[in-house]
C-alpha cells in the first residue's frame, strides 16, 4: 500500500541544532562593525541578543544540544511530516518522485517557531522579561508571540504599518497569543516620531520597525530583541527540518536527487538544506541543491556579493552577502516574506562557493503551481514555497518527458491560510509579473553600495 | 519521554465506517414524508442523491467498507493525531489527563471533508458531473469544493449573502479549490428570484441558499446535492474519527471516563462519539458522553423533540430531532456551525434515550477557553470546537479540586484561521452572551411545530 505521509516518533526528533560552519570547505568572511571596519565581537551583540545566542552565532561546535525546555516545546507539532506527493505526480504524469516537507503544521503555520521558541528560552532564561521584534507581514511576529506565550515573557511586535493596516488577520492572531502589536512608525520611538514628522502619512517599512524595536530593546536592560532570518543562530535552529527529512527520507529509502526551497532571508532554505550538505560532505549522497527567489527580488542571481547593512536604515554591523543594496525596495509582491534586499551570509557564501545554485520565479508561474497544488495535495501554501513548488513542477515536467525518476524534495514551509486574498486576486487575473534589469535598477545598486562606509 | 501525539501509521487508517444503526438499543423514529405522513423511501430521495448513498442512508449493517479511492484522498491528512495537552493541563494544575482528537489537519481545517470526499467519490461513480450545496461560514463548501477537484467534479456553492461579503476568506478558498460560490439568494434560482423580489436586500438564511442548491440539482439530471451533516450517511462516515482515537488511547493504554463533543448538525459529536458509543454496549468501557451547544442556540437543552422540518424554508422531509422550530433565527454567534435549529435524528433519538448529556455554553466562557488553549497548545480552535475546549477545561478544573485523574477526551474539530476577526472581538471585549429562556422564544417554538403539517 503506498504511504503518503512519512512521520517520525516524537523519540525520533532530533535532539541536537546542526552548525554547517563547522564543516564548510572554507569559512565565510567575518561580520564587521560599521563604524571600525573590525570583526565585531560579543560585546557589541551584548545589548540586544543574551550570551547563549551570541555564542550559537559565532561558535565553531558541530552539533548544539536543544534544551529539555524548548524540546517539550517543539513536541507540539514536531516531528513534522514529510509527504511523498502521491496527487501531484498523477496530475503532472511524471515519473518523478516529489517529497515536501511541511512546516506548516506548527503554531504560527511556518517554519518561524522553529527559532523563536529556542529564542524566547534563552531569553527567559538569561532574566529577560520582554522582546521586541519588527514583522512585516506578521508570520515572525506570530512566532515570536506564541514562543513568549510559552516561556512567560511579554512580546511587543511594531508591525510595518501598511501590513498592520490592510492584513489584519496575522495581527490579530499575534494578540491572541498575547502579544502586543503597534503599527510603524509609532510615536512610541524617536525613529518612529522623526519618520512620522517628516512623513505623517508614512506607511513604514521593515528597515524602520527594525529601528523602533532594536532602539527599545536597547533603551531597557530586561528587554532584548529577536530577530526572524539571517542570522548563524536562526539559521543553526532551523536544521532541525533537515534533520527530520533526512530521516524520513532514509525511512523509505530514498536519496534526492534534487532539493529545492525559496529563499528570502534564508533561514527556511538552510534549515532543510545544511544536513543534506553535510552528507554531500560525507559522499553519502549528491544532489543538486537550488535556491527559488521571486524575479522581483533577486538577490542571489541579480545582486552584488559585498559587504551590506541588514537594515534599510543602516544600523546593523556590516554582513558580506548577496544584495540588491540595503535602500531597495521590492515591488510588492505577494510573497512579503521574501521581499529581502540581502540573503543570509552562510547561504550568500555556499552560493558564491559553488555549493548550491540558484534560480528566480515570476510569481504567476508559482501561484499556478499554489493552486495545482492545493486542489491535488490538500494543502494550501504560502505564496513564498509556491516558489519552490514551482521549481519542482518544472522539474517533474522535465521528468516525464526525459522519463528520469528523478527524487525531488521540496521545502513547503508554510500554509497560506492567511493568504488567501493573494489567490483570490491571481484567480481574478490581477497578478503582475516583474521583469528585472532596466538599467535604472543597476545604477540604484551600484549607487547604494558606494554610500557605504569604506571599509579597509 | 512524555509523548504529545498519538500518530497512527497510514496502515491503520479505518478501511470501514461504522454504523451506529446496527446497535441501537431501539430503533430511532423513521423520516416521514411531509405530504403522505408515510416514510420515505429511496425514490424519493433519488433525484438528489445517488443510489449508494442512499442505501447508506437506510442500511442497518454494523460496517460499510469504505472504497480504496476513498482511501487513498483521506489518506492525505488521515490519520488523524491525538494529542495529549500536557501543556494545558499544566496551565491548569489539574490531575486530569486531557486528549484531543484534531480534525484541523483536513484541506478544509475541519472534520468535513470525512464525508464531503466520499459523496464525491459515490456521484462521479453514478456519472454525476455536478454537485450543488449551501454552505454558511463557508466549511462545508470548502471541504466539498476540495473534494469535487479530486474526482473531476464540478461544485457550485450557494453561501449565505451575509457570510459572502463578511467572510470572504471562505469564499476564496472554495475558488481557489475550484468551486464556485454564489451569493444566495441569487436571480439563478425561481426560490432565489422569489426572495429577492420581496426583499431586494435580503442578506440571506442557510434554508434559502438550501432551497437554492435543492433546485438546481433537481432541475438537471447530471446535476446531485450534498448535505454536510444531521444525514445518517453523513455521520456513517465521520466514524472514521472515534475509530482512530479508540485506537489511539488503547495505544497509550488509556481508557476514557468523559467525551465531550460540540453540537450542531451533530456530525463531528456523533464521528467521535458512535464507536465509543460501540464499546460502551459491548461492555469494555463506561464513559459518560457530553454535547455542548451554545446558549443561543440550545436544541437538545432547550428545544422540543418532535417531527420538523431540516430546512427553514419546509422543503426537506420530516425527521423527529430535538429542535427550536425550523423558522427559529438564533443570534449571530461567532460559531457559525452551532447556529442550526435541529439535530441530527441520530443525536437526537441518543440523547432521548439516555446514552448521552448535555450542556450549553456561552461564547464569551468559550473564546476565554480558546485563548488559553491557544497560548499553551499552540493550536487556534474554530469558535465551534471551543464549546468542547470550555466543558473539558470545566471538568479539569474540577479535578483540580477533588483531585480526581480523570481521563477526558476532546473533539478539537477544526482549525479558527479564517475566524481571527471573531477571536479580535472576543479581545476587544466586545463579544455578547445570550441568555435562554424568554417567553417569547418558547412562544415562537410551539408556534412553529403548530404550524408543521398534521401527522397521524
């Protein structure tokens, strides 16, 4: 009889974070403060983040022990399952075999859990009694909210003011995990009340509710800020999916060929990806590992590898990675969440190593392949892992005309319950697509990295 | 290691329904013919429904196999988890042992699609190309659209012109899966034309949008009708959920003392509750069995058990159920699947017997039950489920205090995603109670069952 959901036991659920800069070929370039041009050292993380996530950040260990607590935690809803697409592959007629991976059976139906509850125990832990963070269209935020919920502590969300405004579901299911939402630009800031002076009307931007949640968390010793993506530690937390598909991928005997997730931030992307490098690593297995950005927002196939602020407004330490520039801004898109001007440094630095490739999707293409999936599968994606979905199609549609019984694996980080107005307005045909590479894009990138500081 | 989810292997899944039927101590009242007062028999049900459905309906077999290609679409998210609320139970202190069996997990988010996908399946078999339906909140006709996908029928949906244009998240899900939905009433039907020339603006009832869907369906020979719950056939094939969490607390080596179940139609109580039901005649366990019904709309608590109509409008056969008039309006509760004037027969001809209890719950006791189930289980309830959620916390906490460890399972039928907007009024306390009891109510009942059709 055919299996269609391979799931693990809980006694199966790893116990230990996977950290692929102890095994990359080569390490990647340090972390800069912006003011020196020196490494930065956790001296100056110290304000923000506690010691435990500092040390995850830079240290070299293989494996990181999860605690008992956050374990007990991730029990909600992990293991989670792995799906061989049994509906898919009759509907495309392919011979391959296509694997997900889904995340979205966790509280916030994404992936983001995953780092936030190990984020908030730390924090706890350390005597912190409240976090701030920034959410754009409020999957990070959601989170970060629930992972306070568990460990007691108080979440304070500023939520980019257009979303807050025209999404309000994700905002209310952010209050009822308890957390509090404020819109940004807030006059709770004084980032906040200089952009509202200037610009009463503002509808904020991510760079800015970075701003107002890293200026509280500075201005408070029991407070501390989290952030969603990008970062060694958030990507370090997420290998806990690679982890599990490895497993169940063992279980039934099969080797991919072909790994695929969508890349904003990075973070879902090398949660699932960095076990599988490790065993290429290992020659325990060789396959292709693709990265699916949006055509709107191509930072690893259309943007520079240099040295960028993670934030528009350029208050973060300097990270070498691939960017679009730190004041660009995506056309708005369906899939916020991968609406990123830069890309995580470890995914930045496999991609420029040779490690991974990468390729961009129109988001009409990946929203056909949404709905494809959703009436054959059961299960409604976010518009980001449409993305990915979309680069399967295509290859399982390669598939069946070479007649290759190529295994695919596929990252489906979430569920687009809350996305639905996305569909509905593809369904009414009022999806636009994003051609890139008009010249004045070039100049814009070229001019926002020359007003860097200079670095030696 | 404590374990949080009870997961069946795929192997495991129910290949049969189970038949309350068979075992009934005494036989339940027949479905009466509204013209003849005589029982109705297959013909007249013949132009909605297709002939194995209709042997369903009636058949007094203890088992129904259930079709492999009916197997292999529940295979999608089936089976189901059971999940022990450790960090529930801790929030409460309690001894008790708290189980729920989550039905969320389904393409639609809730327990519908158990039956909508086999009444797919049965009139693509008897060469139906359509099927017709009504949906209010709009579960049903998601779980009905995803299933018409899946054997490459047709689905066209008449929603309830109050839902359709304050819940649009439902209808773009029935889009998105490929159904379409119609505001109802609509100018498509002569029922529909009839209403709307009275009243321009009618905002529309679930017995028009029946009468609407009944119409058509009867009008075209290829063209069926589903109903989504109180049909015999339709709790037939809910069992699927009680024969999965039997399973699941034998594996566990529990033994239930209390099931509680919300009711509406009485589908999801009666899925859960029939197998148990099953063990409890055979004399291998003794739970006490609990429906709980909102106070505003109290059919088993309240209502009188005699023949009525299943629909507002008259149309349907006379089945004796518990029920509060058939022209009874009740308040517009969050719980959009609570708001139905009868029961099912089944629950009905149960709860009169004495194989069962019930309670009423108001919404506000429910939503503050929803909250804390959220921020401790991760897991957002449907305001239907929360009436569950509230009568197991209630029994908890009794616990607590006589210190009794009373094993108590829960049917936790459905996810609350596209009902934020009802857990935001909860928050801004702006959620009302409904209290039972005027004259006036009672009045408008016996007036109603005064009206019905004299029966000899």
């Amino acid at each position: 009889m055919r299996q269609h959901r391979i799931q693990l036991a809980e006694s199966e659920m790893p116990t230990r974070w996977y950290n692929v800069l102890h095994d990359l070929p080569t390490p990647p370039p340090p972390v800069l403060h912006p003011g020196t041009g020196q490494p930065v050292g956790p001296d100056d993380l110290a304000p923000l983040f506690p010691m435990a996530l500092i040390e995850q950040e830079v240290t070299n260990a293989q494996y990181v022990e999860i605690p008992g607590e956050v374990l007990d935690v991730y029990r909600l809803w992990r293991p989670s399952p792995l799906y061989r697409a049994y509906q898919l592959e009759k509907a495309l007629g392919t011979p391959a075999r296509i694997y997900y991976k889904y995340e979205g059976v966790s509280p916030a139906g994404s992936h983001k859990p995953n780092t936030s509850v190990p984020q908030a125990f730390y924090n706890a832990r350390a005597g912190i009694r409240r976090l701030t963070t920034e959410t754009g269209a409020g999957q990070w935020g959601t989170a970060l909210a629930f992972a306070c919920a568990q460990f007691g502590l108080e979440c304070e969300v500023w939520q980019v003011r257009a979303s807050y405004d025209q999404k309000p579901y994700r905002r209310m299911m952010i209050e009822t995990f308890g957390g509090t939402v404020h819109p940004s630009p807030s006059t709770l800031t004084a980032a906040g009340r200089a952009i509202l002076a200037e610009h009463p009307d503002s509808s904020g931007s991510l760079g800015i509710a970075i701003s107002e949640a890293v200026e509280v968390a500075a201005q408070h010793a029991d407070t501390n800020y989290a952030l969603g993506s990008v970062l060694n530690h958030v990507l370090l937390h997420q290998t806990v999916i690679g982890e599990e598909a490895l497993l169940q991928l063992a279980r039934v005997g099969e080797t991919p060929d072909l790994l695929v997730g969508c890349t904003g931030g990075g973070s879902n992307f090398g949660g699932l990806m960095f076990p599988f490098l490790r065993e290429r690593w290992a020659g325990r297995m060789s396959p292709t590992i693709r990265a699916v950005e949006p055509t709107a927002c191509p930072s690893l196939t259309q943007g520079t590898y240099a040295y960028d602020f993670g934030d528009t407004a350029g208050t973060t330490p300097l990270m070498k990675m691939h960017t679009l520039g730190h004041d660009f801004v995506p056309d708005p898109i369906h899939a916020g969440g991968l609406r990123y001007h830069g890309m995580s440094p470890l995914v930045s630095h496999l991609y420029e190593t040779g490690e991974m490739e990468a390729i961009a999707k129109p988001q009409s293409e990946c929203f056909a392949a949404g709905v494809l999936f959703a009436r054959t599968e059961g299960i409604l994606p976010a518009p980001e892992p449409t993305h990915a979905l979309a680069a399967a199609i295509e290859e399982a549609r390669r598939c069946a005309e070479t007649g290759e019984e190529k295994v695919i694996l596929t990252a489906l980080c979430g569920h687009g319950h809350l996305d639905l107005p996305a569909y509905a307005s593809y369904l009414a045909g009022s999806v636009t697509d994003h051609e890139w590479g008009d010249s004045d894009t070039q100049a814009a990138l070229q001019a926002s990295l020359a007003r860097l500081p200079q670095l030696s």
